[in-house]
C-alpha cells in the first residue's frame, strides 16, 4: 500500500489524478456483475483512498463506509 500511494502526485503531475479518475469511472461502469472481483474493489478503495489523503475528492466520512489503514 505504501508503494501505491507513494507521493507520485508531486513526481507525476496530476496526471496519475486524472488516472485514478478515469479508473473509477470505468469500474462503476462496469460494477453491474455482481459479484465485483476483488481485483477492481481493491483497486477502488485504493484509488478513493490516494485521491482523498491528497484533496482531490472530498472526504465523505459520513456515507457508512470506514476506510482504516497505517500511515
């Protein structure tokens, strides 16, 4: 987890922003099949987690969802 969310918005530009962005999109475009595979809800929470630690989505920490990691 360390490794993924490394500053790489400093390194990177906010390019990786719009990449993370773009991945979400996809997965909810394609969240119709139930069950998610794992691969892509891992994938989300990550991306949800790196976009909102750095400001570029707001932090809803009232939608019933708690996202617990180690800094």
């Amino acid at each position: 987890m360390k490794k993924y969310m490394r500053d790489s918005d400093e390194n990177l530009g906010t390019n990786v922003v719009d990449t993370y962005l773009a991945q979400l999109g996809a997965i909810a475009a394609g969240a119709k099949v139930a069950p998610m595979p794992l691969q892509q809800v891992i994938l989300a929470t990550l991306n949800i987690v790196w976009l909102s630690e750095r400001g570029f989505i707001p932090n809803d920490d009232f939608n019933g969802v708690l996202l617990v990691h180690a800094r």
